[in-house]
C-alpha cells in the first residue's frame, strides 16, 4: 500500500485518480501509524514551500517522514520533491526535510516564461529505476517556478532544458526520489513512473 | 526545450459533446469522456471542455463530466465556460481541473482573474478572449460568444490580464474562427509580443498546415481546435507529424 501523505496542500486527487486507474493500493492519510505501516510513500505538493512545510509540521509529520525515507521507497512530486532538499529560499529561507542535499531558488532564466509550465523532455544523467521502460523521448507535463539545485551530481537522475538544466527526477540512491514533473499529468510516460515506483 | 502544444477543445451543452462527435470504437455518442480519452489516445496534450450549457444546474454536469475524465485521461485538463466566481474556479478544479478558462466573467469583473491567480495560482487561470479587427485597424474584444463589442482595445487587454496574474491566454479570433483559412497571424503576433505569458491560438485552422504554420510565424504555446478534430477530418496525431517534420518541437 501506497500512503500519499495528505497535510492540506495542493491536488492530491490527481495523483490517487491515476494510482486507482493503475490498480495500485494507496490510501489518503497524515496518520503516523498508517504511514509507518505502508510499503511506500508518496508526497504531493503544489503552493508555497514554507507554507507547505509548516502544514507538515502542524500535523507532527516531519520526523516520520525523514525516518520512513531511510526504510522505504519515498517519491515526492513537485513541491514535494523540492521539500526532500535541504533548503529553500522561496519567498524566505525555510529549511527541507534535507534528505537529499541541495537547494530550491527561482528558475533562473531571465528570458523565458515563468512558470516552466508545459512538456519538456527529460535528457537522463544517471540510470535510475523509475527511468525504466520509458521511449527514447520522454515527455513530461511540468508547472513551477522554483527548481531544485542538488549539491552531488550523482544525485541527479534526470533533467530538462530551460534557459538551463533544469533538474526533473533527483534520487538519494536509495530510498527517496523525487520528480519536479507531475506523473500523474504525464500521459502514458507518467503512467509508467508510477508503475515502476509501485513496483520497486 | 518546452513543446508546442495541440489542444483539442470539446464544446459540451448538457454533459454532452455538441455535434455529436462519433469516433470509432465509441458507443456513447457525444459522451465527453469517451471523446476526451480518445484525444487522449491521439496524443492531445491537454483538453479544454467549454460548457455551454446555459442553466445554473447544468454546471454539476460538467462538473461530472470533469471528475470522470480525470479518472481516466493523464493530461492537463481545462475547464471554461460560465466560471463566475471564486468559488466557480474552486469547485472546477476540485472536480480535477488542472486549469479553469474565464472569459467574458473576467471582463465584467477582471478581479475575478486576481482573486483566481491569488488563491489558486497563475497556473490555474488561463483568459479566454474573443476578439475581432475594427475599421480603424486594431482589435476590440467581444463578450457573450462573440456578441458583444466591449470596445475595449486588445493589447490594453491583455497587457492588463497579464498584470492581474493569468498564467495564460487563449485568443480567439471572430474574424478567421470557423472560416478555415488558418489562425489569425497578425492578431496573433502582436498579442505574443505584448505579453510574456503563453498565449494559445484559437480559430481558423481548417487544414494541416494552418497549425505549423502559427507556430513558424509566431512564438505561440500553443494551437487550439474543435470542429476540426470533431469531425475527424484531422487527428492531433496527424497534425503533430506535420509539425515534427518541420522541425517544430512536440511532444511524442
């Protein structure tokens, strides 16, 4: 069973809609004996980062995320990924869950539309298994204004050019993963994310 | 590099596809899930369902309409049409809605666009706008299906929907919507260089080329059709190979 942690931020219907289409077990949930009882976890996101991590720490959440993420498979998406990283600095410093080292800032590029809101195509740095089983060009549906920066390169699974690298999927090698794309918005490609997360 | 995107839009008036859309392998004539995850099989990478159903009750419907969708197709779903109020743009996306689309609502009230973009975020609210050449030369925008003339220049427009937060714009043209010849260019290219949002193009594609063509002639996000893909005369897949062999950048 999938716990997709629900702390009051963001769409997370979407992201159960496709698990359900994928008949893949999941369930709704901030209690701490659910999340510690599931076989993964999945952490959505969308809004601000401080305000998204204080939802987690009124809900008591953010110790049993950082020790569940050295035990099981962990995938946050979007806001999500960015709240696996150590630190941000949207709209003001706020510290991550910091399991995997690295910064959030603003998109950089000057020129170009912010948000980053569209298909990019993910370019592939380091094999990664929720990379597996995917066409050579592999489109995915991205919206944010706010990139992950990792401190190692060999942290760094995939990314996307936007006026820059512009890091899509990021893992710790281990347990954690997390994409700056939405799978669950991702047509058949996201669909096959999923698939391969459900499956490690 | 971000692609370009095609957009089929499904026009539905009481939980209904208007016209009657009949693809292959559908039994459920016009049903707007069916026809969506067929767009979604062709390759659309995102779909607009505009609610023309004019009663208030009809609005749970859509509503329906989207929450079944989103349970089945994986791609950007947006929704417009009769969104009036804050609480209109809530319950659309709640329904899964990725984005909601306002049009004539945000020119009688553009705070509606503030409130939308400051609650939910600049993605979430693309403006519609229906806009037509006047004799002097530039372009007002019309309300009301394109009924109305608001008198209200377009480039002021847009420039003011850009300030008040929308993450995006979707430019129809009353002059070239349903006449086939292709999208309108100039309208098209002097709201592009106007704003630094994406703008969609809407109306006038009638055949293969029209939607490279918008792309190669100015530097929209996107191309927008209904009775085109309606009608099957062409696929999103066909027209997307049309656009990768010139060398235009979309999504496979």
């Amino acid at each position: 069973m999938i716990a997709i942690i629900d702390y009051g931020a963001g769409n997370i219907f979407s992201v159960r809609n496709a698990l359900n289409y994928l008949e893949i077990e999941n369930q709704l949930t901030d209690d701490i004996s659910v999340i510690e009882k599931a076989d993964k976890i999945l952490l959505p996101g969308v809004g601000a980062f401080p305000s998204a991590m204080k939802m987690l720490g009124n809900k008591n959440l953010i110790p049993v995320l950082k020790e569940q993420a050295q035990k099981k498979p962990f995938l946050g998406i979007c806001l999500g990924m960015q709240m696996l990283l150590s630190k941000s600095y949207e709209f003001e410093e706020c510290d991550g869950l910091n399991l995997i080292s690295g910064t959030v800032d603003r998109i950089p590029a000057e020129d170009l539309i912010i948000p980053h809101m569209g298909w990019n195509k993910l370019e592939i740095q380091n094999d990664c298994p929720l990379l597996k089983n995917l066409p050579d060009d592999a489109y995915v549906y991205f919206v944010h204004s706010y990139m992950a920066t990792c401190q190692d390169e060999k942290n760094l699974s995939a990314w996307v050019e936007y006026g820059g690298k512009v890091p899509a999927l990021i893992t710790d090698n281990k347990y954690v993963f997390g994409a700056q794309f939405h799978p669950e918005k991702s047509g058949e490609v996201g669909l096959q994310i999923l698939r391969n997360f459900a499956n490690l | 590099m971000l692609a370009k995107r095609i957009i089929p839009c499904l026009d539905v008036r009481n939980g209904k596809v208007v016209k009657g859309v009949n693809f292959q392998g559908i039994k459920e004539v016009g049903d707007p899930v069916a026809c969506a995850a067929e767009y979604n099989r062709q390759g659309a990478d995102e779909i607009v369902f505009y609610d023309i159903t004019a009663s208030h009750e009809g609005r749970g419907v859509m509503l329906d309409v989207v929450r079944e969708t989103a349970k089945r197709v994986f791609v950007p779903l947006t929704v417009g049409g009769g969104i009036k109020t804050v609480d209109d743009i809530r319950d659309t996306l709640r329904a899964g809605a990725d984005k909601v689309s306002v049009n004539s609502q945000a020119v009688q009230n553009p705070q509606l666009i503030r409130d939308g973009a400051d609650i939910f975020g600049s993605q979430c609210i693309c403006v519609g706008i229906d806009a037509k050449k006047t004799k002097a030369g530039n372009w007002t925008v019309f309300i009301n299906g394109g009924r109305i003339d608001m008198e209200l220049d377009l480039l002021d427009w847009v420039k003011q929907i850009e300030q008040l937060g929308a993450g995006e714009i979707c430019l129809n043209s009353i002059d070239t919507d349903g006449v086939k010849k292709g999208f309108d260019l100039p309208m098209l290219k002097a709201v592009v260089d106007a704003v630094k949002i994406p703008v969609i193009a809407s109306g006038g594609a009638g055949k293969l080329g029209h939607f490279a063509e918008a792309f190669q002639k100015t530097d929209c996000s996107a191309a927008l059709a209904a009775s085109l893909f309606h009608f099957k005369e062409l696929t999103v897949g066909e027209v997307k190979a049309d656009c990768r062999i010139k060398n235009i950048i979309v999504r496979t």
